[in-house]
C-alpha cells in the first residue's frame, strides 16, 4: 500500500498538470509508478537461457 498525500490540485478533479502538485505528491505518485513497473514481466528478448 502506498499513501499518496492530499493535494489541492488533485481536488479539482481535472486534468493533472504535474509542475501543479506538490513536492511530496510527487514523490509519492514517483515511487507509486516505481512500485507499479516493479511487477511488469520483463523483456524475454533479454532473458538468456540457463543451461545445465
């Protein structure tokens, strides 16, 4: 679970202008996206085959 923080910005429910959050939204939203793409699978191309 990440906790993003209340921002003003994010109130007004219209587009997100990223330079209009707060510093500390930011970096919650950054480490949010970082915790999303930790889960993507990866590349396969780049993967090399084990063997034994």
């Amino acid at each position: 679970m990440r906790v993003v923080p209340f921002d003003p910005h994010l109130e007004e429910g219209a587009e997100i202008a990223l330079d209009r959050l707060r510093r500390e939204t930011r970096e919650a939203l950054t480490e949010l996206a970082a915790v999303v793409a930790a889960g993507f699978p990866g590349d396969p191309r780049r993967c090399k085959p084990s063997f034994t």
